[in-house]
C-alpha cells in the first residue's frame, strides 16, 4: 500500500532533516522508504497522463520521439511493452492491442493502476495514479 506519493514522501523527509537538531544518519532515507513505499505506481500505457490508455498515448509517444514533444513525465508508464525503455515499439504495442487483437501492455495493467513488478532505469515523476 501506498501512504504518499513520491514527491510527498521527499518533503516530510526533508521537514524532518531541517527540524532535526542533531545529525540525521544516511540510514535513515533507507528508514523511510521502509514506512513510506516509494516505489512507482503506474497505469502502463499511460503516457500523456490522462489516467486513461488510449490511441492519444501512443501518439504522445511519438510526438515526444520524433516531433520534440514533451517528454512523458512517467517514463515507467509509457513504457507499454515493459522492455525498460521508452520507442517507437511502445506506440506500435499500444496501437496492436487497441487495433488488432494484440496483448494488452503487462502489469499492472492498462486498467488498474499499480506497482511496476520489474526493475529498470525509468523514472516517473508525476503519474496519473498518484
């Protein structure tokens, strides 16, 4: 379950750090991710953060790749094929599951938000689930 978002979760870390009047050990930040799940919620597919997976994400992905677009503030959630980067093959998974009977994008789902159940490098700094 998760209590805050990512962004919340850095503040209060923040207010305790500058109301401390002692050093606060480095262990700490590992504390907090411990009581605070920081780890992303995304609506995979979701790349123009609609809250909804449609053909208008596979066209922001490719505004964003191939038009100087902006770039999807959650990287993790226009990764639709889950493959850890964001492409061209990302809008073509989006468009074959809406189009021609292709698999929907992997978990957590194009209808659920959740956590991403793999590892990878993408960042998601403001998701529709959050």
């Amino acid at each position: 379950m998760k209590l805050f978002s990512r962004q919340t979760a850095c503040r209060f870390f923040k207010i305790l750090l500058l109301g401390a009047a002692f050093a606060v050990p480095l262990a700490a930040w590992t504390d907090l991710q411990a009581l605070v799940d920081l780890t992303d919620i995304i609506l995979r597919g979701d790349a123009n953060n609609s809250g909804l997976v449609s053909a208008a994400d596979a066209n922001y992905i490719n505004n964003y790749l191939f038009s100087g677009g902006p770039a999807p503030s959650c990287m993790d959630a226009a990764d639709a094929n889950d493959d850890g980067q964001v492409d061209i093959s990302d809008s073509i998974y989006l468009m074959e599951w809406l189009y021609s009977g292709g698999p929907p994008p992997p978990a957590p789902g194009p209808f659920n938000c959740g956590q991403d159940p793999t590892s990878d490098s993408l960042t998601c700094v403001n998701s529709s689930c959050d």
